[in-house]
C-alpha cells in the first residue's frame, strides 16, 4: 500500500503583496482507496491511498511572469488529465515521463493562446514522479528537487536545475527547454525508494551540505508510514509549514510545498 500526502502554503512575501499562491501539485494512483484535493484562497492540501503505480505532480509559477500561477496550475491538470485518459501499461518509464512533461507543455500552450499571451508569460518550474514496486523515477525543469529514501536515509534524486547565470530558474517555457521536451531529451533520474519528497524551492534551505535534513524530513515520513489517517497525516504537514514560516520567517518567506509518499 502507498500513502501520498501533500500541501502548498503561501509565501509570506506573496501574502504581504497581495498575490496569490504559484505553486500547485497534485498526485494519481490508478488504484485508488481513498483520494481528496482541496484548494482554500492560501493553501492546497491532498492525499491519495492505494496500490501502486502513481504519479505526483509539482509546478511553481514564476513570479516574475505575468500568468505563471495559470502556467503551473495548467501543467498540472494537464498531466493529471493525460495519465487519467490515457493507457500506459506498454509504456516505459522514461517514454512516459517525457510523454508527461509533453502534455504538461501542451497544457500551457493551450492556456496561452486562451489569455493570447506569450508562452513566456505563463513560465512554470514541473517537476513528475512515477513511483512503481519501490522504484522512483522522475523528470524535473527548473529549481524544485526530488528526495528518496531506501531504508539508509533521505537522499537527493533530483536536484535543482539553473540557467547559465547564478539563481537563474529554468521554466518548462524556455526555447531550449520546450526542444528539449518536444525532441524527448529531458534527462530520468530513478533510483530505489521505500519513501519520497517532492517540493519546490521554498523548501530548499532544509538542505544542508548537499544532503537532506534527516531530522526534519524522516519524523514525516515515519508518521505518514504509520498513521492509518492521511487526512489527519496531511492537516499535520500543513501545520509543520506553517509553524516553519511562523518560525523563521526570513528564511521560508516563499510558497512552500511538500508531498511525501511512502510505502506502508
């Protein structure tokens, strides 16, 4: 049985000026025994149980695009829409990761033309994770990273990806990125997990040295592994952002995004 919880959580600096959350996510197991996705004004919060495979999707809109909160939130319905609708069976791991990132591409395209706007107006990091018999694989663009757990310990699976310039964020939206997704060149990482984390870039200081912070990402791996309630597992991720922005402000003041799965 895999057990996938996940929350968002405005930035307080988008708060602060009035702007709405960028980051999305969203999770699908194709077999499913309890499913929920909330969305409130300042947070998202979900939770999905069920046998394996799965998919957890993760997008966060660029601040200084126009339309990035629709380009994340369009690469993420779209690629939920494209593993609902479609027969993956015969599929590779990588043919279908890339097959993904195509649709989430797809998905923003269409939002353009909708706003007839430049697709660089809806630029949106996206990260996908495919998670089957203990096994992860995933793709990612842009600045958000991938964590797994074997049973030794949270290691990184994906880290963020920059443009040529320091703290320059690659977006799905670039010339070169979008070749790279049409010609399916966009890299697979995989590796062998009993646990994972997705998140984008809020999250990033929890990173020390290269390597996850053990004590902060193990106690909610080891309490969704255990608790018989993902609702309840779910509230508790949201409060532990929360109390991370109440804490220390100055350090988590962008949107904060969390999904965690793990294998009971």
């Amino acid at each position: 049985m895999l057990k996938i919880i996940g929350a968002s959580l405005i930035g307080i600096t988008h708060r602060r000026r009035g702007e709405a959350l960028q980051d999305f996510f969203n999770a699908y197991i194709g077999n499913p025994q309890v499913s929920n996705h909330q969305e409130g004004n300042e947070w998202i919060k979900g939770w999905a149980m069920g046998d394996d495979p799965a998919f957890v999707f993760v997008a966060d809109g660029a601040g200084s695009a126009r339309y990035g909160r629709d380009g994340a939130r369009y690469a993420i319905n779209s690629a939920v829409i494209f593993v609902r609708n479609n027969d993956l069976t015969n599929k590779g791991p990588e043919e279908m990761l890339r097959a993904i990132l195509r649709s989430a591409l797809d998905g923003i395209e269409h939002r353009a033309k909708e706003l007839n706007a430049d697709i660089d107006d809806l630029a949106a990091t996206f990260m996908a994770l495919y998670v089957r018999s203990h096994e992860c694989f995933s793709v990612s663009v842009g600045d958000g990273y991938v964590i797994i757990d074997d049973g030794s310990g949270p290691k990184l699976l994906n880290e963020p990806i920059k443009g040529e310039y320091f703290n320059e964020t690659q977006f799905i939206t670039n010339p070169e990125v979008m070749k790279a997704i049409r010609d399916g060149a966009i890299e697979v990482r995989s590796g062998r997990c009993d646990a994972f984390v997705v998140t984008t870039d809020g999250l990033w200081p929890t990173i020390i040295d290269g390597k996850p912070y053990e004590k902060f990402y193990k106690p909610i791996i080891d309490y969704l592994r255990s608790s018989s309630d993902v609702g309840k597992a779910v509230d508790e991720l949201l409060n532990l952002l929360r109390g991370m922005q109440e804490r220390y402000p100055s350090v988590y003041d962008d949107d904060l995004t969390m999904v965690v799965g793990a294998y009971e």
